[in-house]
C-alpha cells in the first residue's frame, strides 16, 4: 500500500470545505478543519504534508495559520486560497498563492508543486536522496 499525501483543508465556509475536500480525497488523504484554531490543534496532534487553507478566515488568517504550523513541523508546506490579491502582497515562505476564481486543475497543480516542495524538505531533513 502506498502512502498518500496527507493534506489539511481549512475554510470557514463549509460548502466550500466539502466540496474541496470531496474534490482533493480522490488524490490525497484529506482531513478538515474550519477554523484555524482547529487546523492548529489537528496539525499537533497529526502533523500533514500540505495545508490548504482560504486566506480570510475569523480569528486567523490562512498566512498566519502557516506560519504558526511551520512552528511545529518546519517541512508543512502550503497553499493559501484568495480573492484579495490587494491584501496579500508578499507569497509566505513555502507557501503558494491561488487567486479565486480558480478551476480545480490549477488546485491540484498548485498542490502537487508543494507536494513535491514538501518531499524535497524531508529529504534534506532526513538525508535521504
């Protein structure tokens, strides 16, 4: 059996949150979260490879909730979902903008990049080739 990507989805609308998770779980195992509160605490407790997080949310936002998980597990890698070009001036560390509207195939582009950034960082971690 081979291992999936294990990636986080977070949004606090949860129309989207199903239909994004419903869309990514036939590549990856997906768990969810609506708040970034919540993605923190499952992040602890069960570190994933990719966070895939709205940028607006209450509370925190997607950049800072990357932020915050690269705190505790330096290899996460992740993609921050936009409609606020203005807001976002600056692409986070490790991190991939996508701007809505988007269609799924730039989705699942977009996280196949971090999907190979994240193995790239594990691989110089570990000292694997």
């Amino acid at each position: 059996m081979v291992d999936r990507t294990r990636i986080l989805v977070v949004d606090d609308d949860p129309a989207l949150l199903e239909t994004t998770a419903a869309l990514l779980s036939f590549h990856y195992d997906v768990t969810v979260a609506s708040s970034g509160a919540e993605a923190l605490a499952l992040f602890a407790a069960a570190p994933c490879d990719i966070i895939c997080t709205d940028f607006r949310m209450p509370g925190m936002d997607g950049v800072e909730l990357l932020r915050r998980a690269r705190d505790v597990h330096a290899d996460v890698c992740g993609v921050v979902i936009t409609a606020l070009r203005q807001l976002v001036t600056n692409e986070p560390e490790h991190c991939s903008l996508l701007f809505k509207p988007y269609d799924p195939g730039q989705l699942l582009a977009r996280l196949k990049q971090a999907e190979q950034l994240a193995g790239e960082r594990r691989a110089k971690r570990t000292g694997a080739s």
